[in-house]
C-alpha cells in the first residue's frame, strides 16, 4: 500500500497512514490488488479515525474481484467505481510491412511493366487480444482509496506525474488535481486514452483482412483470424457499453448532488462535471467505432461471398456458351457419322473440307453473336 498526499502545494509520498487528515488536499491510498486484502484492516482503522466511514464488505468483494465489469455503485459517505482498463498485447508487424497486404509488389520492377498480375495478398496476423482488468475507486470527500491489477501502468503513470516537480500541467485545467473525485476522473480518462489509441490499431489490421478478402485473385482461408476479430470487437464492445453505463450513473449522481454554497467550490464542481461529460464522450467515440469496424467486417464477408458468387455466375456462364456453341457441330459430325450409303457429301472428295468449312461457319458466327450478346468477354483486372 502507498499513500501520496496531493494539496495545492504538490504531491508528497507518506510513509504511514497519519492520524488525522491534514486541514488541506487530500489523500491517495493505492495499492496492488494482491496485497489489498492484507491492507484491508489497516485502512478500515485508518478511514474509521479519519471520520470518512468504512468500506462496505461487498465492495470491498468487488475490489479485490478481479472479473468484475465496470460499474458505480454509492452510499452516503463514499461512491464505489469500477473501471476496466485496457492491457492490450499486439503481434509484431511483419519485416518491411506497414499493414497494406501486397504493398511491396502490387507495382513491380521486372521488365514485363504493366502486364505483371497483382499477387494475391498474403495473411496478415489477427487482431490484438483485447484483455482488460478491473481497476477500483472508493471516491470518500478527502480521501481517494484505489485498488489496482497487479504491475498497474496507470498507477505508476499518475504517482510519477503527481510527484514530479512542477505537478501534473493539463491544458485548460489545473496543474494538480483538486479533489479526489478529480483525480479519479483524470485516471479514467488516461485509461480511455488506451481504447482510442487501440481504435488505430484494429483500422489497420482489420483494413487487412478486407483487402484479402476482396481481392480479385485471393483464395482466403484465414478464416479463424477474421472470427477472431470479431470476437475482439464484440468484447470491446460489450466492456465500453460498461463503462459508458458507469459513468453515465457516476454523471446522474453529480446531477442530483446540491451545488456547493462557496464560489470557488461551486467552479470547481462545474469542472468536476465537464471532466465527466468529456470521458463519457470518449467512451462513446470508442463505442461508435467499435460499431462501425463491426459493420465494415460484415459488409467485407458479405461482398467476398457476392464476389464468389459473382465468379461462380461468370465461370457457368461461359461453361453455357461453350457448350452452345459445340452442340450444333456435334450435331453435324452426327449427322455425317450414321451409317447410310445414300448421305450427300460422303463419296465425293471434296466433302470432307465442306464439312469442316460449314462447321468453322457456324462456330464463328455463334462464337460472335455470344460476344456482341456479351455473354462472352474478359474482365479487366
């Protein structure tokens, strides 16, 4: 367990819990999701002498759950909020590639120039693995308790920031946070940061699969890759619509709160809840992309089966004309092939190439009312 105490002045680590709050700022306590449980009766002692009221066992359940999906939950002295953070891990791009499958070779350097066929795409790794953990928040007035996974980025990220001379410089805001309920939203805000920075990075691999899906001379079989990817958005959907959900409870519960009476105060809350607003809108931005890769991974399927059946149409197509066009000379070789001595054409010498004139004739003009029919033709690639 560590502990900072956060005041105008700056941010100053604590060695112990102190007797009673100092008359200013406020107190951080974050520690480890492994050693909370070991902390939980000191702290329970210190929030006691503190006057700021005990966590309540079932959220003390929560917080030390590390499955739990992000909510809000409140009592009269402290609110409880879970936010699930993002611990994304990404394959490695392949040598020379930057995402564009045939990027390399789709323009060519051989002598042929523009007769070279574009390669097929090759596979393209799947989407990063979407793996998120539970951090907590007990929100009291002058104390913020957090609970966090183990080896946190975001709790280093914001005990650096707040230690480090000069403060944390946000612009449009003050250089350190003003409440614990303020800083609280500063951490849920750096953790939504990591969804929009992820947004990137599933455009870029999921532009991927489509490309393969879609190109003219791709036979695609990545096919776990691309179910795979589904089920990575699906999973980052349902975790946003989470925590757009907690912190739209979060947002109700400021809105039902009196304002404070002083004018400073009163600013500072206004603040409190324009830092809510913009975390929820950013959720939301999330939320709306996620959707929108969902949809742009579902036209693709659909479009690669259209482009099958497309292929499929204009293979049988011509297979048809083919066959048309063979049926009447087979129907003449027929003819000539029965065995009768009185057929036109079969004792005279000259019969034969009549024969195989009429039949070239007659392929060629069918062979060219297909064509101007375009039921025969070659597809510009």
């Amino acid at each position: 367990m560590r502990l900072l105490y956060v005041s105008a002045e700056g941010a100053v680590a604590l060695q112990a819990l102190p007797s009673t709050l100092p008359l200013e700022g406020f107190i951080w306590v974050h520690c480890e999701r492994p050693g909370f449980e070991a902390a939980v009766p000191a702290l329970q002692a210190a929030l006691q002498r503190w006057d700021c009221g005990p966590l309540v066992e079932l959220h003390v359940s929560d917080l030390l759950n590390a499955h739990l999906p992000s909510h809000f939950d409140y009592t009269s002295w402290y609110d409880l909020l879970v936010f699930r953070r993002l611990t994304a891990t990404t394959p490695e791009a392949p040598p020379g590639g930057n995402g564009s499958p045939g990027a390399g070779s789709a323009n060519g350097s051989g002598g042929s120039g523009g007769a070279t066929a574009t390669p097929a795409p090759a596979a393209q790794p799947g989407p990063a693995l979407v793996d998120t953990s539970p951090v907590g928040f007990a929100i009291y007035d002058r104390v913020l308790v957090t609970v966090h996974p183990a080896q946190c980025p975001v709790r280093a990220y914001f005990e650096r920031r707040l230690t480090a001379p000069g403060g944390m410089r946000e612009r449009g805001g003050p250089r350190l946070p003003v409440s614990p309920a303020d800083l609280m939203l500063r951490m849920v805000n750096h953790m939504v940061d990591s969804y929009l920075d992820l947004r990137r990075l599933l455009t870029r691999q999921l532009g991927a699969l489509q490309q393969a899906l879609l190109h003219p001379r791709s036979r695609f079989h990545d096919w776990q890759v691309l179910l795979d990817a589904r089920n990575a958005l699906h999973l980052l959907e349902d975790t946003c619509e989470d925590q757009r959900a907690a912190v739209q409870e979060w947002i109700d519960g400021l809105e039902e709160q009196p304002p404070p009476a002083g004018a400073q105060s009163a600013r500072e809350f206004e603040l409190l809840k324009v830092r809510s607003r913009d975390v929820q809108e950013h959720i939301e931005r999330v939320l709306s992309h996620v959707r929108r890769l969902e949809q742009s991974a579902e036209t693709a399927v659909q479009m690669h089966f259209s482009a099958l059946g497309h292929r499929t149409n204009d293979i049988m197509r011509t297979l048809t004309v083919l066959t048309a066009i063979f049926l009447p000379l087979n129907l003449i070789t027929g003819f000539f092939g029965m065995n009768f001595d009185a057929l036109p054409l079969i004792h005279s010498g000259t019969g034969v190439w009549i024969a195989v004139a009429l039949m070239a004739a007659l392929g060629v003009g069918l062979g060219a009312f297909f064509w101007r029919k375009r039921y025969l033709g070659t597809t510009r690639r």
